[in-house]
C-alpha cells in the first residue's frame, strides 16, 4: 500500500475511523483498530506461528453498538466510548481520527 498510495483511508463498521498519510498511518496509527490492523501484518524478518488479531467480530449492521461502533472489541475503551458516538477529527494537520482516546 505505502508503494501505491499517498494517503489512507481505515474504515470500520461503514465509517471512517482514521485517514491520514500513508508514511503517518504507518508510522503512528491512532486509531485502536488501526493499531490493530497494523500489528496483525506479516513482517519478512520474524517467523511466526500466528499473527495477532484483533478480538471479537465486526458488529451487525442492523444491530450496531451504542457509542463508538468498536468500543466492543477496543482494548482501550471506556464507558465514554459506550456512551458517546465519536466524531472524525483532526489529530494533528492532515491526520484525521474517530476516537475519543486519542
């Protein structure tokens, strides 16, 4: 992706929750599934059994959560996350983020 793409949009249960450079992205996800997402690559010089996943599964459309749509499966959420929707906002210049623990 870093090859063929300036910027990356990470979405998650329909909405956007991270977009950013490409080179920020990589180098400093903000978003917890980002993270996530990020961990669970494959890299060249480790050998490994498993690669890390995130836990639980993607919410059903037709029953979504209250509050932030990955508070279920965040190891950082609070009940700030289960009570309140995120809204996308600018972490810093050209980085933005949904997430109420950045």
């Amino acid at each position: 992706m870093a090859e063929m793409a300036d910027r990356v949009v990470v979405m998650y249960a329909g909405e956007v929750v991270e977009d950013a450079s490409v080179f920020d992205l990589f180098a400093n996800p903000k978003h917890p599934y980002t993270m996530g997402l990020m961990k669970s690559l494959p890299k060249m010089d480790e050998q490994l059994e498993e690669l890390d996943s995130i836990i639980g599964s993607v919410p059903n459309p037709l029953d979504m959560p209250k509050g932030c749509s990955f508070h279920p499966r965040c190891p950082k959420a609070t009940v700030k996350c289960i009570k309140n929707k995120p809204q996308l906002e600018e972490y810093r210049e050209n980085h933005l983020v949904r997430c109420l623990q950045t």
